[in-house]
C-alpha cells in the first residue's frame, strides 16, 4: 500500500513539474513573463588621422562593466571605416555563443557606446614668389609657387594656376588657386586644407633722378639749410604727383649730405612710391671754421718781473656773441724757458674758446692763424 502510494506521489510530482515547465514556456511565448537579463555595456574605441587615402579603423573595444558567464564567450568584431574626410561610428557586431556554438546573446542585455573614426584633411601651406620691373607693355609673369609646409599623400601631385599676370603699372599680389591631383588625376583638393600666401608683383613707372642743393657758409652759430629740390630725369605719370623736399640740416663745422625726402601720391592720395626707381644726387651742406688771427706782442721785460697780463691780440676775424676766447703765451709760462735770459718768439702755448652760455667749448668752430711777437728777458 505504502509503496502504491509512493509512486502516486512521484508520478504527481512529474505532472507538476512538467506542467509548470510547459507554463512557463508559454508565458516566455506570449511576453508575460522575462527572465532577469545580464547587463553588459561595451564600447569601442576612436580614432583620427590626416587624409591619405586609405581606410580608418580601429579594432579596439572595452567591456565596461558587466561580465559573460565562464561557459559563453563574447564576440566583437568592429566594422567603422572612414575613408574620405569626416567623422562615422566606429559600429560593431556583437555576438554571445554557448560551448557548443549556439548564439546566446537574447541572455543579455547589451548597451553600447561607439567610438568616432574622423579623418582630418591634410594641411598645406604655399607661397608665390615676387618680381618687379619696370613698365614696358608685356605682362609680368612669375609663376614660381612653393610648398613650404606639409605633403600630399601617395603619388599624389599639385599644381598651381591661374596666376596674375599684370601689365599696367601698379602694385598686385602674386595671386594664384591651387589643385591636388591623385595617381589617376582626379581632383581631390578638398581632403585638403590649403592656406596661400602671396608674393608682390610691381611694375614701376619708371627712372626718377632727384637733386637737392649745396650751400656752404662760415660758422655763425645758426642752422644751415637748402630748400632746393628738384626732378633731374624721368618724370612721374599723368595722375601721380610728387612731393618732395631737402631735410638736410647742420648747425656745427663740418659737413652733411642734403638728405631728400620723397613721396609720389595718385589722383586718390594713395602713396604709389614703390612704383618709381627713384635715385638721388644729394648736395652737401658745408660750415667752415670760422677764421680768426692772433697776434701776441712784443715784450721786454726782467726775467725776475711778472709776467705782462695782456701780451696778445685778436688781429683778424672775429668771435660770435657769447664766445669767450682766453690766451696763454710763452711769456706768461715761466716754466718754458726756465727764467734765462735771451730772446724767444712769444709763441701762444694754449688757446680755448669756450660760449659763456652753455660753458662748453667751441674751439673746434674756429681755425686760428698766429702771430708771434718778441719776447726779450734781461738781466
């Protein structure tokens, strides 16, 4: 009896069970019932790189958190590719199989996060070269551009064009566009950043010959200028007007060029200078010393007297207002003659020039010429 019952209880058991399971199936059916998901958040990784041509990617990934069961294993290939310029995810599959093979990633809940992939354009930097010349009704042409900054990639080429080629006078940039052609000659300029800078082309109007005068006076104290100036060859073009003055100036004995100053406007005042070769013939502004004589006199005397206070006088020319001149002779310094007796030209030792305003000397604004007198010491 007992074991009858026994094995009505585990047949019961058996229905229960099954029952249940074939419950549960249908409720995982119909989506009333879910089962508790592991969570796993991935994220692939980024990357960027000048344009060359060839694809971007990036294999790298990371699982950020959460973790596959010991008996599954994760799977994550990265298939983001950039090529041309711009930024795309770098997506990824993701797959969860079992020990045997079988897909079990409906047993996680997988959250991601994709990395960008950007390829930047390449940066180049070029300039034209400058040239000048003067107007002869052709073109100037300098076509000459250089790349002095980056390269293209590859057999990749450049080329520039469109250049300025100017005829009349004036002043123009070098101007000029740029293209990169690949190994098949396609323009691919815009993978590119491309930065121009530009040269100078002038086409000059011409030779101008520019003269200021000379003057030349005896020092007097005052500045010495020449407002003359004038055009000597060439001239400017219709429209142009020069203006031009001398700016020499000397106030000192000596001498200084008569320095010109010049500027050539257009009819709308712009300065158009740079268009004209200009070449000067500067005068000289000149002040000699100014002349003066002196004259020391006659003395007899005992070689045991003092010595005369005024053996000596200005004879020629004369001294500017404020000028003091002061005198030494050789009858005033015993010391030159040792106090013998006999007789001596009364020759001027030492002489200084010296402007009682300011106190400083101006000797060097004066040539002195000499006189000598005699000097007789007797007994």
């Amino acid at each position: 009896m007992k074991k009858h019952f026994s094995m009505n209880m585990i047949g019961i058991c058996g229905v229960v069970i099954a029952a249940v399971l074939v419950l549960l199936t249908l409720l995982a059916a119909t989506g009333s019932f879910h089962y508790r998901k592991t969570e796993l958040f991935i994220r692939t990784s980024s990357a960027e790189k000048k344009y060359d041509g060839k694809p971007l990617k990036s294999s790298q990934w990371f699982l950020v958190s959460g973790e596959v069961a010991k008996e599954h294993k994760l799977i994550v290939e990265t298939r983001g590719s950039q090529t041309e310029i711009g930024k795309s995810e770098n997506v990824a599959s993701i797959r969860i199989e079992d020990t045997s093979g079988l897909d079990v990633t409906n047993q996680y809940e997988i959250k991601t996060e994709f990395g960008e992939l950007e390829v930047e354009r390449r940066k180049l930097s070029f300039i034209s070269e400058s040239a000048e010349k003067i107007w002869d009704g052709t073109p100037l042409v300098q076509h000459t551009v250089r790349l002095y900054d980056g390269s293209v990639y590859g057999d990749s080429t450049w080329e520039a064009y469109e250049f300025t080629d100017p005829i009349q006078v004036g002043l123009y940039r070098n101007t000029y566009q740029i293209r990169i052609l690949d190994e098949n000659g396609e323009d691919v300029s815009e993978n590119y950043e491309i930065e121009r800078e530009f040269g100078d082309l002038t086409i000059r109007q011409g030779y101008l010959l520019l003269a200021s005068g000379s003057t030349t006076k005896e020092y007097d104290g005052l500045e010495l200028t020449n407002d003359e100036c004038r055009i000597v060859e060439g001239s400017v073009a219709p429209g142009h007007k020069l203006q031009m003055k001398a700016i020499g100036s000397i106030q000192e004995v000596g001498f200084c060029r008569n320095t010109i100053q010049a500027v050539i406007v257009d009819a709308d005042g712009m300065d158009v200078t740079k268009l004209y070769d200009i070449q000067y013939n500067m005068g000289l502004l000149t002040i000699n010393p100014r002349r003066l004589t002196i004259r020391t006199l006659d003395v007899t005397r005992p070689y045991y007297d003092s010595a005369v206070e005024n053996d000596w006088s200005l004879v020629g020319g004369s001294l500017l207002a404020g000028d003091v001149l002061s005198v030494t002779t050789l009858q005033k310094s015993s010391s030159e003659y040792d106090e013998e007796v006999g007789t001596f030209d009364n020759s001027v030792l030492y002489y200084d020039i010296v402007n009682e305003r300011d106190n400083k000397s101006r000797t060097g604004c004066y040539q002195i010429s000499f006189q000598y007198g005699t000097l007789v010491l007797t007994e």
